[in-house]
C-alpha cells in the first residue's frame, strides 16, 4: 500500500512518510534546526547590539544572556573597573575602592580579611546568635546571647563572675548598691560596709574598726559583737570581740548602759548641788524646817 506524502513541519517539503526521522521532519537536519529554536533564545549584546542564540537551560546567569562572546564580557568588565565607588572600612577607616558589580557582597565594607574577622569578632557574625563584647575588668574579648542582652538587665559587662568581683574590688563600687557621701553604704542586714584598700574589696566597718584596736587581721572563728544591738553603730566603745557565733539578741546592761551612766551623773549633780546649799547658812535653815 502506497504512503500519503507528508509536509515537514521546518522546510514545508513534501515527502514520504515512514523515514528515519520521524513523521514530522524530512530529514534529520530539519530536526535538528527545530530543535534548536524549541531549546534556545534570541538576545541582544550589551556591548555590540548583536543578535546571539543562547540556551533556555542557561538563562538563569546573567553573562550568558548579556553578552555574545567573551570578548564583550571582558570590554564590559573593563568598563565597570572604570567607574568605582569609593568606601571606607569599617574597622579602620581606610579609603577602598569597590566597582559597582561588587556593592550587594558581604565583604565590601572592610579592607582586608583581617579587618572582617575583627570586626565580626567585636560586634558578633550576622549568622551567629552571640554578640561579642569586651570584659571591664580584664579587657579580653568575650561572647553572649543577643537574647541575654535584650533582657533589660546589665549584661554584657563582664566576661565572668571572677572579672565582676574583682572590678568591684578594684573599684570599690557595687553595680547594684548605692554609696553614700563617704564612699560607704548599708547592706539589707544593716552592716556598713567600707572599702579596704589593703584587701581592695568593701569589708565590712565593724571588723575593720576592731582589727585597728587590736592592731592585727581578725581570724575567722572571730566576730565583733555590737553592744546595744544597733549595727550602725561601729564606735569602739560599742564593740566586743567574740570567739564563736554570736546568739540572737543583747545584753540588758548593754542596752541601758548610757541611760545608767546618765542617770548616775545627774544623781551626782544633784547631790554636789544639793551639799552647795546646806553650806550656805539660810539656806540651811530653810532645808532643816
């Protein structure tokens, strides 16, 4: 049985059908030549205004739909160089030069690496969720959660508890205590606390007050005791040495020992006033009647 001629679909010649290439192509160069326009683009040169095929599976980069040889990559290349955009580091402040093709990277804001790293190491990475910070005390570079100082408390200023003791040892200031006028302040117990520059941490007063009496550092088995029971109240005459723990409350004689000592020395006044009478002569009369 005779085959019906067919038309090809890319040169519109007639031919038989039942060939190699298929029942829509005369032959295999027509196919070819579909093909290539099913799979491939038409673009225009940025640099000579040709006209250029690329590839559809090749679009998604931008150089192969722009230009249509490397010749035209390089001459566009070379125009960007031209005009560059001048920055300046952020770690070192020096003046650098960027072409515009290079201003949506990371890493156009610093000089060199070394500058990136140590700015990225002080200020905390974009992708890291710790923040570097520097320590008061020791001045060593440390690292804390972003959320820890969102928290509203004062962090971020030490890079340890030793760091922060020894800051306020060296200083003499509590981050979280108030000082009076003289440099001292009351804990919640009511002790005073004072700073010792021998020990260069805040003791506190009374043990300071008793070690100068004794002219020697207390041991830790000894206490000074407070007399009248004010805590406040670190005069020398108030204090007594203790060799163990001190019981709860205070001695009666202890807490009345001014008002009997007033009260003795108003008695004795009383008395030396009452004998200056008796020796005047009308005044006598009058006490003996």
């Amino acid at each position: 049985m005779p085959t019906l001629p067919k038309t090809c679909k890319e040169c519109g010649k007639q031919y038989a059908g039942g060939t190699r290439t298929g029942k829509d192509f005369c032959s295999v160069k027509c196919r070819g030549i579909a093909y290539a326009k099913a799979h491939h683009a038409e673009r225009t040169c940025d640099v000579c205004r040709k006209s250029f095929s690329v590839k559809l599976s090749e679009l998604w980069t931008e150089r192969k739909g722009r230009f249509c040889s490397t010749v035209c990559r390089n001459r566009a290349i070379a125009a960007q160089r031209k005009t560059t955009v001048i920055l300046s580091c952020k770690m070192c402040s020096m003046a650098i030069n960027r072409p515009p093709s290079e201003l949506a990277r990371a890493n156009t804001s610093f000089c060199s690496k070394e500058c990136r790293v140590r700015y990225y190491n002080l200020h905390g990475w974009p992708h890291e969720r710790a923040i570097a910070r520097m320590c008061l005390n020791c001045s060593e570079v440390f690292r804390i959660n972003r959320r820890a100082l969102e928290s509203g408390r004062k962090r971020g200023l030490f890079c340890s508890k030793t760091c922060m003791y020894a800051h306020r040892r060296k200083t003499g200031v509590g981050v979280r205590r108030k000082r009076g006028t003289d440099g001292t302040y009351v804990d919640p117990q009511g002790y005073v606390h004072e700073y010792d520059p021998q020990r260069q941490r805040m003791v506190r007063q009374h043990r300071l007050v008793m070690e100068q009496m004794l002219g020697r550092v207390l041991y830790q088995w000894e206490t000074p005791h407070h007399k009248n029971g004010n805590r406040a109240d670190n005069s020398p005459d108030n204090l007594e040495l203790w060799m163990r723990v001190q019981p709860t409350g205070v001695r009666v004689a202890d807490v009345y020992a001014k008002d009997i000592e007033r009260l003795a020395l108003e008695n004795w006044h009383l008395k030396a006033e009452v004998a200056s009478l008796r020796a005047l002569p009308e005044m006598a009369y009058q006490l003996e009647a």
